[in-house]
C-alpha cells in the first residue's frame, strides 16, 4: 500500500447557535483580546451583531476591524495585522466568505511576524507561529474554515498567491447553519459551485487519500441533492445545512489534496479582471474536467455515481463522460455564466494568466501534466 497522510488542525463544531462556544474555545486557549475581522456588509446585514452577542465582553474584548473586500489583498492584511500587533491581541477571528477568512489569517501570520504579507508566499514560510485563529463561514462554498492556505491578492503586481502553513488552519471553527439562512442567490450560486469544485478537484488530486476522498465523494452527492432544494428556498435550515457541511467536508478533503487545473487558473482571473472566484470556477469547472478526461476515468465514475447518475452500464471512458455531462447541465440548469467574456475577461492578458497560472501549487496535484500553451488554449475556449 502506497504511504499517505491526512490530517486537520481545526476543531468543528456545528449547530444552531453554535457561537455560543466562541467564549469557552477562547478560554481554553487563555484568550483576553479578540480582532474580529470581517466585512461591511457582513456587518450592515446584522450577521456580526448575532455572532458578538454570544460573546462576554467582560471575559473577551473584542476590537472590529470590518475593511476585508473582495480577494482581500496584501495591503489589507498587513493593515489589519499591524492594528492586531498595536492593540495587544492574543485572538482572530475571522467572520464571513473566504475573503474575510482568508484575510484573518493572513492577519494571524503578520500579527506575530515582521514584514508583509508578500513575503510569506509558499509553505511555512514565516518563523514565529500565527495568533490563534477562529473561523465563522457565513456562505456554504469557502472551506476556508478549515483549511491551511490563505489566497492573497497583491494589487501592486495583480499576482494572487497562497500563504500557507502547518499551523495556519483555524484552531476551531463554528459552522451555524442559522447563519446561512437567506443567503441571495447571487452568493448562494457561485459559492456553492466553489464547494462542488474543491470536492471534485480534490477527488481525483494525485494527492488524495482514501479519507479525503470519502469526504469528497460525500460532498459532491449532498451538494448535488441540496443545491436545487437551497435554490428554490434558502430559508429551508435542513437544507442550508447540508450545504455548509459540503462545503465543510470538502474543505476537509482539499486541505489534504490540494486542488488542480481549475482553482490554479481561477486565481489569475481574480488578479487580473477581479472575476468573483466561485464565477471563475462554475465558468471553467466543465473546461478543466474535460482537460482531465482520460486522466482519472475511473474515479469521474465515482463522483457521475455520486450525482446521481448511471455510469456501471458503459465503458470506464462512457461512464467518465457521463460526469462531464452532467456537470455541464447543471451550469446550464442553474443559469451562471459560461463564457469568460461574460464577466469582462480580455484575450490580451490570457499569456500572462498562464504564466501565473503556472505559479500555482495546486499544478502538481492535476491528474493530467499541465503545460503553460495548454492552459492559455482553455482560457481561449473559455473565452
Ligand atoms: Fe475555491
């Protein structure tokens, strides 16, 4: 038998009001002083509010830093880092999307460590540990909450990287399917694709075990089962919370795996022309499992088994294809955008995407060997 090692660093815990356990994780840790890092709109629409209220302010200050955006960038983190550092904090926490998560623990790294955010690109490459972290998801895609990396966008350069390390991922997580609740369709969309995107990549990741690949497998059949009942009412609790599971589990699953072709060429898009990264992944989900057929047959077997449908009566290669059909039909069915045009991508920088395309440490986890022509020619079909 092959070695493989699989591993977390994050506490979940899950339920209704599961803030509540905010105070006594915060203890165990001997926490006084928490930066609550998030956004504005978090905040306007009153999800912050519901979160602090579980929180003792006696026991557990809390100081609120809400200026994450969108693909939070170097300058961002550093700020938020350095007001950590100033104002004594032993505690992140990190409240939202993967933006505010991953901003958090960009922020948990430069609280402790000189310089900026820029110079920790790659694994492990900070010396004095990060602050402890907590993560509170409030869509159903990131997994943030439980992975190692941190994706970073240096405005300076239109680079994103990922910062990431042993002991980077959340010390705990709390995943209140109340949270989630409502959430618009315009966030519900693309953040759940997100979700069936790490799961896939994840499942047929040269890098996966037979643990992350069970959890995969498990994602992508209870994202297939839920997203249309989420659709249709997102105020369904039982339903919103298999969707935060999923994107949970697949978390899980990805933080071992690492991804492939897909999440390695949605990153230059979010650099270059800002394009939401669950918009960049639901357009090149159907164009990345293309690339890879032939390359992992069997397992896209698996995962067609696992959305529903019937491969066992064709050949291996059929049934393969069966997934990338079914793939493609749901994009369609859901009505996101498929074209890279649609969301303002331009053909004059498709050579520089596939440069940093190629930067990405998801690139040797792709089943199929990836060459940087290639991926400039799935950014024109894409296109
Ligand atoms: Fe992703």
């Amino acid at each position: 038998m092959t070695f493989f090692k699989f591993g977390m660093g994050t506490k979940v815990l899950m339920g209704e009001n599961v803030c509540e356990q905010i105070m006594s994780e915060a203890e165990i840790l001997g926490a006084k002083k928490a930066l609550l890092v998030t956004d504005q709109g978090l905040e306007k629409a009153g999800i912050i509010e519901r979160i602090l209220k579980h929180i003792d302010e006696n026991k557990l200050e809390v100081i609120i830093f809400n200026e994450v955006k969108p693909d939070p960038s170097v300058k961002t983190i550093d700020k938020g880092g350095a007001l950590a550092r100033e104002k004594g904090c032993d505690l992140i926490i990190a409240a939202g999307g993967g933006s505010p998560i991953d901003a958090g623990k960009g922020i948990s790294v430069i609280a402790n460590n000189s310089g900026s955010s820029a110079d920790y690109e790659g694994l492990n490459q900070y010396k004095k540990p990060p602050l402890p972290l907590f993560a509170v998801p409030t869509t159903t895609g990131t997994g943030s909450e439980v992975t190692f990396g941190a994706v970073i966008t240096n405005t300076d350069t239109n680079y994103k990287f990922i910062l990431y390390g042993d002991d980077l991922a959340p010390k705990a997580a709390f995943l209140d399917p109340a949270l989630v609740v409502g959430i618009p369709r315009s966030v519900l969309l693309p953040t759940a694709i997100d979700a069936l995107t790490h799961a896939m990549e994840s499942y047929i990741s040269k890098n996966s075990t037979l643990q992350s690949r069970a959890l995969a497998l498990e994602a992508i059949r209870l994202i297939k089962k839920n997203l249309s009942p989420a659709i249709e009412n997102s105020n369904n609790i039982e339903v919103m919370a298999n969707m935060l599971y999923a994107a949970n589990i697949a978390g899980i699953a990805f933080g071992t795996s690492r991804l492939g072709i897909i999440h390695a060429m949605a990153l230059p898009l979010g650099a270059f022309f800002h394009v939401p990264h669950g918009i960049a992944n639901t357009i090149l989900l159907p164009h990345g499992l293309d690339y890879n057929f032939g390359y992992a047959d069997k397992r896209y077997c698996d995962m067609a088994r696992a959305m529903d449908e019937d491969p066992d009566s064709l050949s291996e290669q059929d049934g393969a294809r069966k997934l990338i059909d079914a793939v493609k039909k749901l994009v369609r069915d859901i009505g996101a955008p498929t074209r890279l045009s649609d969301v303002g991508v331009k053909e004059d920088k498709i050579n520089d995407m596939a440069r940093d395309t190629m930067k990405s440490s998801h690139i040797p986890a792709n089943p199929r060997p990836i060459l940087e022509d290639e991926v400039a020619q799935i950014y024109r079909q894409a296109l």
